[in-house]
C-alpha cells in the first residue's frame, strides 16, 4: 500500500518545481514521490480502476514488485542506493491508433539522455549493446467505448548506477557510465517534461512523423532476429504505425504485438 511522501522527499526530488513544468502541457498534473511502493505502475492502475483519472507523475525511491514487459520482474535499488530511477506517468489519453505508442516513449528518452544511445524494438534503451532501462505501458478502459480516452499509464526504469547482473544474458548498462554527474531527480527532470511532450503530441499525430527519428537509433534494422514464438529472419526496420517488419522465408511480417519478444540472432543462427 501507497504510503504519502514527506515534505522532505518532495523537496529533494524538487516536486513541486517539475509540476509547475508540466501543468502548462497538461493542467492539473500533480507530481507525487514516494519512499516505497510496490509497483508505481500497479499503484497508478488500482487508482485508475477504482475511478481516480488525475493525470498523475508517480516516482518510487524504492519499488519492492516492479514490473516489466512480459510479466518480468523489475527491482529498483534501495531509498538509500537510489540506484535506478522508478517512475510512472498516468493520464487519459485518446489517439485515434494507440500503435507506436511504445516506441514514441522509448525514442523519447533516448533523445533526452545520449545522441548514441540506440533502441531494440519496440522500447528498450541499449547503451553499447546493453540494456539500460525498461518501459511497461498498461491501459485501464472500464468499460468505455472503444473510441472514448483510456487511462494509459506508462512506467519508466532506468539504470542510474551498476545493478545486478544476475541470470541475464547480457549485463545491464547504467546511466552514470555516459552522465557520471547525473542524480535520480535530475534524470526525472531530464525526461519528465519531453516525455509529456510526446505522449500528448502522440494523441494528435500518431508515430508516423517520428518514425524517421526512430530509424535512426534501431539497434535491430538490417540485423538477424529470433522472435520468441520462433521465428527468424531480417529486420527491416519499423513501419509509420511502429510494427517491427520482420523478412522470413514466407514474406515480410509484420510485428505488432507486445507479447513478442525480439533478440539478435547469434552469428550462427541468423537467417537472410
């Protein structure tokens, strides 16, 4: 259970300075940081299922049932650590195709963080082939109509310092090997206010005009893939609606859905 933050947290993170950012993009936004939670993105999801649509910025010192893609498990460091920045961003929202909307907030960040960092469809942040951060975009309809606005609600992870590397296949990346100066509250205040940005301006245009930008930072375009129902084949790059095209032997696919995951092949496994 959601616990409510001290002043003193509030002041640390500068709270109520970033809210007074974001209001002008989106009026009434409230900023909220917390010592601990179990999830920011379970939290900002019972609030949104229990009626409260307040757009609302919710950033975790420490998450003790982070969440991502896939049903995978994702950690923050401790309070004291402050490790890895936590956050999500919860607001209605209403765009005429929700597709891409993954990839918009992945391009985001990239651009606010690093010219060189590169992305691995649909939304992972990769600095020098590592992962750096994680995205979870979940969705809360309750019944509306397919075309009324849902209650999206969009968590970050990002690696500040060296996390555990412990079963992953590759290890992690962290943002201090390319910003060593960086604090958590001045990573949130590097991102939040771009972010907001481009999830609003995603309602209106869709992910047609930044498909070029994404373009140019795919870490998978012209590589060897495995997907994991099995399938291999050439990367192509991202469609305007932000499908990942996929040449196999049968034809071009397309890959919409965020249930796929998508990895390089070995050098011994890839197909043309």
């Amino acid at each position: 259970m959601a616990t409510s933050a001290p002043h003193e947290l509030d002041q640390r993170w500068g709270a109520a300075a970033l809210q007074d950012s974001l209001q002008p993009l989106l009026p009434g936004l409230r900023v909220q940081v917390l010592a601990e939670i179990d999830s920011t993105n379970t939290e900002l999801m019972r609030r949104a299922r229990a009626g409260d649509t307040t757009p609302t910025l919710l950033v975790a010192q420490a998450q003790t049932a982070g969440r991502g893609r896939l049903g995978r498990a994702w950690k923050s460091a401790s309070a004291a650590g402050q490790g890895a920045l936590a956050f999500s961003l919860s607001l209605p929202l209403a765009p005429p195709d929700w597709s891409g909307l993954s990839l918009a907030v992945g391009l985001t960040l990239a651009e606010a963080l690093h010219p060189d960092l590169r992305i691995k469809w649909p939304n992972d942040l990769w600095w020098q082939g590592r992962k750096l951060s994680g995205i979870l975009i979940e969705t809360a309809a309750g019944g509306a109509p397919v075309d009324a606005p849902r209650q999206v609600v969009i968590g970050v992870g990002i690696n500040l310092d060296a996390p555990e590397a412990d079963g992953l296949r590759t290890a992690p990346a962290w943002v201090r090997e390319f910003l060593p100066a960086l604090d958590a509250p001045g990573l949130l205040q590097r991102v939040a206010l771009p972010l907001l940005h481009t999830v609003l301006a995603f309602e209106r245009e869709g992910f047609a005009p930044l498909q070029a930008r994404y373009a140019a930072r795919d870490v998978l375009a012209g590589g060897d893939v495995v997907l994991s129902d099995g399938l291999t084949g050439r990367a192509l790059g991202v469609s305007a609606q932000g499908a990942l095209k996929v040449r196999t032997d049968a034809g071009v696919r397309e890959i919409t859905s965020a249930e796929v995951s998508v990895r390089p092949a070995p050098v011994n496994e890839g197909a043309a």
